[in-house]
C-alpha cells in the first residue's frame, strides 16, 4: 500500500513578517536612489579654527568631494573683513591664511554662501558657517606696587586667571621673558646692595640659580635673553671695598643648561652695563656710561665689528625686530625755552660705511621730550612716550604712535594728569600695555592698563602693579 506523503507549510510567524517588511524597504530605498541619484548634496565635513584661537590662526574648511574652485571662493566670506588670500590644499580643503595677526579679543565669522558646486555637480544646498574667537594673551608684571616687597605675578587676559610666582622675601626687581615664552629670568634682591639671577620655567614651575653673585661681593641684574632661548646677559657689579662704582660694572653672559657665567665680550677693560641682544642674535648693545663721550656699543658677534653711538643718558637703546636698525635716545637743546630734552634717533646696522643718523624726533629744534620707545613686531610703527614742550605740554609723558616711513605722530593714549611708561607691545601687533602713574593725587598707585591700537579701547588690568610684558 502507497504511503501517502503530506508536506506541511509553515505560515510566517510575526518576526519573519517584520524581517521581510523591512528588507523590503530597504529595496524599495535603493531603488529610489538608483533611479534619482544622490540628493544630500556638497557637505563640510571638518573645519578649524573653532572656540578660542590665537591669533596666527589659518582658516580650513573641508568638503566630502572634489569642490569647482571658483564656485566656493566667490561665496566665501568673514565677518569683520579680514585682508588674506584663499589657497586650495587639495580639490577638498580650502585654506585661509590671514596677511597678519588676527585682533585678540574679536569674534569672527566665516561663511560660505548656498550654491558651491562639486566637479560632480552637486551644491551646497544650506548656508555654512562658524564662528571663532581670537585670544587674549597672557602677561607678567611686578607688583604690588604698594608694598615694600614685589613679586613676580602672572596675569591671564582672557580668563581673569592671576598667579604669584615667586614668593621671595627680598623681592624682585626686574624680569625679562625668554623669546619663545617658556622661561623667565628675574633679579632677586639678598641685601641692601646685592641680587642674584634666577630663571624660572613657565611649563614646569621650576626655580633655578643662574648666578651666585652675592658670595662673590658682587651683584647681579638686568637679565636680557639670547634669542636662542640659552643663555641670559647681564650686568655684574663688584662691590668689593674701594671700588668705584661706576667703573666696576661689566656685561656677563650666564649658560642657563650648565650655569657657567662669562664676560660678554672678552675684553677686562670694558666698562659697561645693561646688554640688549639684537631679534637675530648678531648684535648686542652696551651701555658705556664711563666713556668719553658716553654712548652705547654696538657689538656683532660674527665679524667682530662694533659702531659707537654717543650719548650721555646712559639708557639703553632699542632694536628694531628685523635686527637692521637701532634707535636710542640723545640729548636735544634750545627749542624748549633752552633745556635740555631728549630726542630719538636711529642707525641702520645693515650699513655702516659712514654711520648716518636718522632723526625719529625731527629738528633738533622740534620741542618734543621723547622718553621711551618700543618697535611694534612689524617694525612699521614706533610707540613712544613723549612730552611736547609747546602749547601741547603736559607733565607726565603720553602714549604717541609714530610711523616709520614718514615718523609722523598720531596720539594713542593723552591724560594729561598721568605720566606713562613701560610700554610692550603683543606678539600680534595689535596691542599695547603700559603703565600709569595719577600726578595730580601722588598716592594712588601704578597702574596696568592696556590699548588695543586697532580699535582705540583701553582698559585697566591690574589696580597696583608696574612692568608689564605679554608672554609670547
């Protein structure tokens, strides 16, 4: 007898019908785009900078495909208006590289308008944008002002964050920061009458001697970094009994890896104090106030040729960031009611076949009392504290900018009741800090206060502190 063979169907449970739905609908997708093509259209799928930045930033913007050039730079745009050059690293990545440092404090927009193709002819289908913001920088300073014993404090612009650095118990009298930011050397006062060097390491918060000047009946100050960032001149003054004072200060140089100390310039006889190195390390000044006439040297290290610049006020001078030009002060007389005042003038180290003096203060009659000067990192502009001994005279000097081609003066801070001093510029070129002193009340304290030369804005950063200078 036949078996008979009965083949039972499973009917689909409810996960089997969910599972079919569904693969299903992902069919029913892929053909869609098969047949219209992808629609997402152009994406921006990285960019920098974003948040806080410094103020050399370069602007990147990314896209997910091969982008038609012009199409995307004829939509490109930054709010406030910034002078640059767009570049393509790639077909993908536009790249936006400022023509100078961007102004600390300011937020920016960058945009790129609806409408940029791709080689494959897709756009941008929605505006694209981002925003960032320039940082403020980060300074030093001594203070406070108002008590015996000054410290060294640290002060950030941007978070409000302040900082003691050193906590000595003679004080310190006077600082100078390594050029790439990482060190500073400060004086630190023993005795009465003798200092000592120290450096201190920003990252690390690391103390260390560089000189022992004290024991050996001498005294050590005015630290000035090499622009290699490893060594620090300085003046050393021997105060050994019957010595003249004024004839025992020589310029050192200490070695900051291996603390070994040397003459500056190996020469015994040369008196002289206050070195400044040049941006580029060919040159350093010295002031040699014993001299006759009194004026500062002018070393280059490589060729062994110096120049001599004659001036009796015994301060040092400045150089311009380019290492080519050197500006100091020299006294002027007859056109303020016949004083003395004091103008400024420069030489151009790149040639000195016959030494020609370039006046920055004008005729030696121009009635105008310049007191310091600071070069701004392009060496475009001159900040300068000045007097005018005209109808325009005040007391206390007052901030002046004054431009290197023409030497032509615009005010940048006038109050007449103040005197100003101790000017730095920023890194970026865009502001200034100085310090403040009230003529009128003589007993409020020395201010901080700082300028943005961009825009004009001032603002007070510390109530009781003196030497201000950013950090790289």
């Amino acid at each position: 007898m036949a078996l008979l063979q009965i083949k039972l169907i499973k009917r689909p449970d409810r996960f089997d019908s969910i599972i079919l739905g569904t693969m299903g609908a992902l069919l029913v997708v892929i053909a869609v785009l098969i047949l219209l093509g992808d629609t997402t259209g152009v994406q921006v799928i990285h960019h920098t900078p974003d948040g806080l930045t410094n103020a050399d930033t370069v602007i990147r913007l990314e896209f997910d495909r091969a982008m038609v050039a012009q199409s995307v730079e004829d939509r490109f745009s930054i709010t406030p208006t910034i002078e640059g050059r767009l570049e393509w690293a790639n077909r993908k990545e536009l790249v936006f590289r400022p023509d100078a440092p961007l102004n600390p404090g300011q937020k920016y927009t960058v945009q790129i308008k609806a409408g940029a193709q791709s080689d494959e002819n897709k756009t941008l289908v929605e505006d694209f944008q981002f925003n960032f913001t320039i940082r403020l920088p980060q300074m030093l300073y001594l203070g406070p002002f108002t008590q015996p014993i000054r410290n060294l404090q640290f002060y950030d612009l941007q978070t409000g964050h302040t900082e003691q650095l050193t906590d000595e118990a003679g004080g310190v009298v006077d600082f100078a920061i390594s050029p790439d930011g990482t060190w500073v050397a400060y004086t630190v006062e023993r005795t009465n009458t003798a200092s000592d060097i120290w450096a201190l390491n920003l990252e690390t918060r690391e103390h260390i001697q560089l000189t022992n000047c004290v024991e050996g009946q001498a005294t050590c100050y005015d630290p000035a970094w090499g622009p290699d960032n490893q060594v620090v001149a300085y003046t050393r003054q021997e105060l050994a009994a019957g010595l003249n004072p004024a004839t025992a200060k020589r310029a050192w140089v200490v070695d900051v890896n291996t603390g070994q100390s040397r003459l500056l310039i190996e020469d015994e006889t040369l008196v002289g104090f206050a070195p400044k190195w040049s941006p580029d390390g060919k040159w350093v000044a010295i002031v040699l106030a014993t001299a006759n006439p009194p004026g500062i040297l002018l070393y280059e290290f490589e060729t062994g040729q110096s120049a001599f610049v004659s001036t009796p006020q015994g301060v040092p001078g400045v150089f311009s960031p380019d290492g080519g030009w050197f500006a100091y002060s020299k006294l002027a007389y007859g056109a303020a009611a016949t004083t003395y005042y004091s103008h400024l003038a420069m030489i151009n180290l790149n040639d000195l076949t016959n030494q020609a003096e370039v006046s920055i203060s004008g005729e030696t009659e121009n009635p105008v009392d310049d007191l310091q000067a600071a070069f701004a990192p392009d060496g475009t502009q001159l900040a300068v504290v000045r007097r005018y001994l005209d109808n325009r005279y005040t007391q206390g000097g007052q901030l002046y900018l004054l431009d290197m081609t023409t030497f032509a003066a615009t005010p940048l801070v006038v109050e007449a009741a103040y005197s100003h001093g101790s000017i730095n510029w920023s890194k970026d070129g865009h502001l200034v800090l100085f310090q403040r002193y009230n003529l009128e009340t003589r007993q409020d304290p020395t201010e901080i206060w700082l300028v943005n030369v961009t825009t004009g804005e001032l603002q007070q950063v510390v109530a009781d502190g003196f030497l201000p200078r950013f950090l790289p």
